[in-house]
C-alpha cells in the first residue's frame, strides 16, 4: 500500500506530536508499506533525510517532504494552507490511505474518496472552526474511515460534536521496541554508588515537574536527571532548583530521540508524574510511557484516570498525584526491595509488548481499509 502520513510540524520539532507522526510513519514502513510524511520546512531551511534517520532512529525508507511554510513573505496556516498543499502532493501520490495529523487535510483528502484516518487528541471544549471542518467531514464522507484518539474522554467528546461512535478509535500511543527495548547484556556507564531517578518529557508544570523538585528536596542522596524541555522552560525549572538549594538535580535539556533509550536504561527507575490538577488528567496517553515500560526500568507513576485506565498495578509503582512525600515513598520503595524493583519492571516490559507502533498502524489499517485484510 501506499501511505501518505501528513502533519503540519516543523521538521525539527522535537514535541510529542512530532515523534509520533514520525514513529507512525516509520511503524506504517516497518510492515512493509510505502510511505511519505509531509511536515512543514523549518525556517532555517529543510532538515536533511539522514538527520532525521539519525534523530529518530529511522531504518526504513520513508520519504520526506518538507512543505513551505511562508509563501511571499507571509506565513501559511497550519490548517486550511497546509490542507491545501497536502491535497496537491495527494493528487499526484494517489494514497491508498491517509494518516494525517492535521483538521483539514484529512477532510480534503476523503473528499477525493481516499481512505482517511486521523490522528487527533483534541481536548473537551475545543470547538474551534478547523476541527469542526474535519467532525463534519468525518460525519459526511464514507472514506473519512476513522478518528483516532488516546482516551475514552477523548471519543465521548467527538461523538457529542457529531462524530459516529464506529468512526472513532480508541489506541493509546505508541513504541519503538526495536528503539528502546534494553540490549541483552546491556552495562550501565553511570555511577551506580547514588541512585540515579530519570524524567525525560518537556517540564511543563502540569507534567509534575514541580513534584519531582519538590521530592528531590526530601532525598539529597538521590541525584535526579530530567530530559526535555524547551529552553525556556529548562530555564525556568532551574531557577526554581536553585531556589530550593538542589545540589542533585541535573537538567539535560532536549536530546535527539534516539538518544533518550541509553537515558533510560541508565537510571534505577523513571518517573511519570502527571499532575491532577490539569483537566488532561482525564485523558493523557504520554509517548514517554511505552517508551518508560519497553526499557525494562522500573516506572513510579501518579494515580491519575487516564494512566488508571491503560496501566495495571503491577506494570509500575502508582503514587499519589501533586504530592512529593508520595512521589518518595514510592521511589524507596522500589529502592529497597529488589525483587519488587524486578517484578515492576518485568510486568513494564510485557505491556510494552503490545504498544509497538507496528501493532498500532495495523490496528489502524484493518479499521480504515476495507479491502486490505
């Protein structure tokens, strides 16, 4: 088949929705597929094919095209323009099916009678014109096949806007198992003598960043390492460190994703600490939690609904959520007990199994292509 994967990020974003479309991308080739993602040109110039094979850890081949971005000096919306050049590429591509990250695109291209399945993690409340312009889509076009989302909240909220519920697909995200699964034999580089507590995600508040700063105060013998996040934000979280007399909290900044795998098999356990005051809480499926439970490192996670509805509680530690007392409680205890540390992190390792971006594409095949099984 051929797979056009379309979505309006710029080609050297490093954000979730980034790493998934390309992931997708890369899980739609691995099963053997022709594939061609459409992104956005950085304003730096197009990022070379080799370095995003490089920064994603790409070992098929997919085909790049970086659509401009501005166009006589004025900047293209990342809806109704970018939808206009992805129908224009779909022309001439012919697609047996589009995965497009995107409102409008997907909109278009059922038009044309091409298979669509679009990935969107819209909130509840958004109601903005370009997502109505694909709920209606979606409600009208027979090739408009799918909606997918990441939670139940999510559907409910495309249904009460008019979407059939058959038209909506519930898949939480993704991992590359061939990318962060530990190697077998695999000796750790880092030194083991103080235990060593990773994050790796953008330090927004609202991922709990607060809490682990908070906790790393609590227990000075542990060093914290936290991967991600924008400068600014990076900037930000370290003032408040340095605020809090933090000697054990090291701040990485943004890695290239295939870096992030050696990160987390160094570390004792990693943390995903979403907190509960943020209404995402209802519905969050985090990149970083397949990515978490493939690299055999034991998981400390809150006690939030959307990880209650994907996790079991012998897949990671649960803790209480906005609570650093918790957040350590939780940590020592796989700290001390060593058969628990390996029992958490064995039970991690089977759930990942099921949440390769392989497994996910053909998930979305089955339900978007009627003649491809």
């Amino acid at each position: 088949m051929n797979i056009l994967v379309a979505s309006a990020y710029s080609a050297d974003s490093r954000f979730a929705h980034a790493i998934n479309t390309i992931k997708m991308a890369d899980g739609f080739a691995k099963l053997g597929h022709q594939v061609i993602v459409l992104c956005r040109r950085p304003a730096a110039g197009p990022v070379p094919i080799r370095q995003l094979q490089e920064d994603f850890g790409i070992e098929h081949c997919i085909d790049f095209v970086q659509l401009r971005p501005r166009f006589l000096g004025r900047a293209l919306n990342p809806h109704s323009h970018f939808g206009f050049q992805v129908l224009l590429q779909a022309l001439g591509m012919k697609p047996d099916l589009a995965y497009c990250r995107n409102y409008v695109a997907p909109a278009w291209l059922s038009r044309l009678g091409i298979n669509v399945a679009a990935e969107s993690h819209a909130h509840p409340g958004n109601r903005s014109a370009p997502l109505r312009t694909m709920v209606a889509a979606a409600a009208r076009n027979k090739t408009f096949r799918k909606i997918v989302t990441i939670a139940p909240v999510l559907r409910d909220h495309f249904v009460e806007l008019g979407v059939p519920a058959e038209k909506v697909q519930v898949l939480p995200d993704a991992v590359d198992l061939d990318m962060f699964q530990r190697p077998e034999g695999y000796c750790r580089t880092s030194n083991a003598s103080r235990p060593r507590i990773v994050y790796a995600g953008h330090l927004y508040d609202y991922k709990g960043i607060p809490t682990i700063l908070e906790a790393a105060a609590l227990v000075p013998d542990y060093d914290f390492v936290l991967i991600g996040g924008t400068e600014k934000d990076s900037a930000r979280q370290a003032v408040r460190a340095e605020e809090l007399g933090l000697g054990n909290v090291e701040f990485l900044g943004l890695l290239p994703h295939s870096a992030v795998p050696a990160q987390l098999w160094e570390a004792d356990l990693l943390l995903l600490p979403p907190s509960a005051q943020h209404p995402s809480a209802k519905w969050t499926s985090p990149v970083k939690l397949g990515e978490y439970l493939a690299s055999g490192t034991p998981v400390v996670a809150t006690r939030i609904p959307a990880l209650e509805y994907w996790l079991a509680e012998d897949e990671v530690v649960f803790v209480e959520p906005d609570d650093p007392a918790s957040l350590v409680r939780g940590i020592e205890t796989l700290l001390r007990d060593a058969e628990k540390t390996q029992s958490v992190a064995d039970a991690g390792l089977r759930a990942a199994q099921k949440l390769s971006y392989q497994e996910r594409c053909q998930r979305i095949i089955e339900a978007s292509c009627p003649n491809a099984v």
